[in-house]
C-alpha cells in the first residue's frame, strides 16, 4: 500500500509537532511556545490550499507536474528544528 503525499504530509506534520513537544519538555524542560507546536500544521494547510489551486489550474509555471510535497517536508522539518535551537540559546 503506496501512501500519498498528503498523507506522507500529514505523517511528518505529527512527528515535528511530537518531537518539538518533547524536546521543548524534556531536554529544554521548558514550555513549548504555541508557534513551534503549531507552526508546521501551518505550513501543512498552506501546502493543501496551494496544491488543491495548482491542480485546479494547470497553469502555473511553477507547476510543470512537480510533486511539491517535497518541498513543504523540507520547510517543515527546517522550521521545527530552527525553533528549537532558537529556543536553546535565546
């Protein structure tokens, strides 16, 4: 069984939250911010809203049939972990 990328997504999406959470309890034994909890769930719905317009209207150059999924699993695996070391020094 093949997942899609939403779901793959969806997948990274919970393990950044969970991750965050328990680096931000337990190693940094601080309470996590909302934004480095949440802030991925963000980057998530931007994703599903960009990619149910780009499918809409083939249009976009910047389509060009790209799986962008890639893309936004990068920017969230970058976000939770620039939060975190934010976190750690400032």
């Amino acid at each position: 069984m093949k997942l899609s990328n939403d779901a793959k997504l969806g997948i990274l999406t919970a393990i950044c939250m969970l991750g965050s959470t328990v680096v931000f309890k337990n190693i940094l034994h601080i309470k996590p911010p909302f934004m480095a909890n949440y802030g991925v769930v963000g980057i998530f719905i931007l994703y599903i809203i960009i990619k149910y317009s780009i499918e809409e209207s083939k249009s976009d150059p910047l389509y060009r049939g790209k799986p962008i999924a890639l893309y936004y699993g990068l920017a969230m695996i970058f976000v939770t972990v620039a939060t975190i070391i934010l976190h750690m020094f400032f």
